[in-house]
C-alpha cells in the first residue's frame, strides 16, 4: 500500500474514532434509557427518587409496579361475578331513583349564580380541530361570563334527558337521568367542573362548582387568592404564569359515583371520562378564540385543600387553565 493510501486510511479511522469519542455518550444515554436495567438496589433506601430511578428500581419497590397492578386488577374477565352484579343491580328501579334523588342536592339560594346561556360556536367543527393547540399566555383581558358559560356547558352541561319507567311511587315521579354533552360510564357523572375564576367579566374572583342540571354556579369560596393558588402549582414559570390565567376549570371525580357500579374498572371510565369533556372544552375554547391547556403539574394535597375537597373519595383529574390568548 502506498504512503499516501495508509495515510489516506488513518485519517479516516481517526475521523471514524472522533465520531465514536463524540456520539458514544450520546449512543450510551439511550441505550441506558430505554433499558430496563435496575440501576439501583439501594432505591428503597434512597430518599429522593428521580422518575427515572423511579422506573429502575421497579422490582425493587413495593409499590412501584402499582400501574401494572391497578390494570391487571381491573381487567373484566367472565369469571369475576362481582362486577356483573354491581352492573346488573344498577338496573333495579331503586338504583336508578337513588342515582337521580342524589342529583337533588338542596342548595342555599343565595350561594347560587345563573350562567348566562351558552353561545354559538360559528366556525366548522374540522376548522377548529384542525387549530387548537396548548395556548400558555394570556393576555391581561377579563373573559366574558358568556364565554365561560359555553366552555362548561360544552364540557359538563345538560344536553338531554332519559325518561326512566317501571317506578310507581309518586316519590319518584317523574323519573329523568340528566344526559350530558360528554359521554359517561352508565351516564353517572363522576366528574364535577370546579371554576376558578381570577379575570372574569361579571364574576367575581373565587371558586365556584358548576351545577349542570340547572347551568349555574354554585359559590364554594368568594374571594381567590392568587398567590395561594400558584403554590398549588408545580408547573415552572418558564412554562406559563398561573397568575396569568382567566380562570381554571378543574375536574373533581367522585370516584364511588362509577365504583359502586363498575369496582374498581370503573376508574378507567373516570379518565376516559375527564378526556372527553376536557376535549370539549378545549375545543369550544378554540372556537371561542380563546387559549387553554391542561395542567397535570399541580400538587394533589395543596390543591385539594384549596378547593375543599377530601381527597379520599374525591380527587383532582386534571386542570384546564385559559384567558385571552397573546397576540
Ligand atoms: C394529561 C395531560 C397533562 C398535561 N399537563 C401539562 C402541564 O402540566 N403543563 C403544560 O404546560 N402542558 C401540559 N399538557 C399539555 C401538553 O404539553 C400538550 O398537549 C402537548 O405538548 C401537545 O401540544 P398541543 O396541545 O398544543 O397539541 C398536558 C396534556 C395532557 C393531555
């Protein structure tokens, strides 16, 4: 081989070396995240646990596997009688009366604020989804009440009624399960629409929950403390402003509401549940020109405490901030 050929070659394996030098940690970064090894033994004595190390330590960790428990616990299988007998005696007619006596909850009039009705969306429904995205600045500019009052309506609101027949008792009469905009598991409702209003045009600020039979707010606390609220969150400021936000709607389930049917499969329906309404809200956000996202970095005990709700049987699913997109 000549002199200029070997040294031709060399160049190139240098080259080739230099790559490897530069990629390998690279190359070895994803090779290690996507590996299941266990990187450590020691995680239950570790105080602090990233997520990854988290996901590592797997076996190593009572409850680690927790996810794959809750799924394979709640899978339906034609041997598990249980759940055919929780679905089965939601069919007797004292099931059905109690689930639409609960709905008439007595509630103090003067804590009580009639919404407005709700408007029309005029843009075209492929349009809309066509545009919406995660929207994380607002502009300093009140929403107008008749805008919230689509967004919940749209996600949570009465839409319709099922007459239900086969109960005699003047007590019970006439019996109608409210149907909603979005759809629910055996049409029970887990979920409640909490209003967090900060800049809202004819509300003032505080916590309000949405009654869907009757389109209106209920007062939970006057007054919202802003500040206090932004501790709840552990969303970075980097990301968006809390602060910033018109308002936030919040989905609170009560879990036992689909459990005391479904047992535990029922939690499945919950999520599956608080997608479909947060989708409409979003949706008719877009149309409405308005900006929202949902928010999955909040502290569960803080924000439950700020709501007042026990978060035993109730839980926060997600929250959906909005305003005014910045131009
Ligand atoms: C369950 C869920 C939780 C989310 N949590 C956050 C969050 O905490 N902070 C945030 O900025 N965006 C959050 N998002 C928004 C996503 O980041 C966003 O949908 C994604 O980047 C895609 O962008 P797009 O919505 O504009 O299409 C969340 C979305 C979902 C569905």
């Amino acid at each position: 081989m000549s002199k200029e050929k070997k040294g031709d070659e060399v160049k190139i394996m240098e080259k080739r070396k230099r790559y490897l030098d530069e990629e390998i940690h690279l190359f070895r970064g994803v090779m290690s995240f996507n590996s299941m090894t266990v990187l450590s033994p020691f995680a239950k004595s570790t105080a602090i646990l990233s997520g990854d190390l988290m996901f590592r330590s797997f076996p190593y960790l009572d409850e680690g596997r927790i996810a794959e428990l809750y799924m394979l616990n709640s899978k339906s299988t034609r041997h598990q009688l249980n759940d055919l007998i929780g679905v089965n005696l939601y069919k007797s007619p004292l099931a059905l009366a109690s689930q639409i006596k609960n709905e008439e909850r007595i509630v103090d009039e003067d804590r009580v604020i009639q919404l407005p009705p709700p408007r029309d969306v005029k843009e075209r429904l492929d349009r809309i989804i066509q545009h919406r995205r995660s929207v994380r600045k607002w502009a300093d500019i009140p929403v107008p009440l008749q805008l919230l009052s689509t967004l919940l309506h749209n996600g949570a609101g009465t839409t319709g009624e099922l007459r239900v027949t086969g109960l005699a008792s003047e007590f019970f009469a006439p019996l109608r399960i409210h149907l909603r905009a979005a759809p629910s598991g055996g049409a029970l409702y887990p979920i409640s629409l909490y209003l967090i209003a900060n800049k809202v045009k004819e509300l003032a600020p505080g916590i309000y929950k949405y009654d869907s039979p009757h389109h209106r707010l209920i007062i939970v606390k006057e007054g919202l403390d802003i500040d206090e609220l932004r501790k709840c969150f552990s969303v970075s400021e980097d990301t968006l402003n809390v602060r910033e936000a018109a308002f936030i709607i919040v989905m609170v389930a009560d879990l036992w509401k689909t459990m005391r049917k479904y047992g535990n499969r029922g939690l499945r329906y919950i999520f599956i549940e608080a997608g479909e309404i947060g989708e409409n809200i979003h949706l008719t956000a877009t149309g409405l020109r308005l900006g929202t996202v949902d928010v999955a970095g909040y502290y569960d005990p803080e924000l439950e405490e700020f709501l007042g709700i026990d978060g035993i049987t109730q839980h926060v699913i997600i929250t959906i901030l909005g305003g005014v997109p910045e131009q």
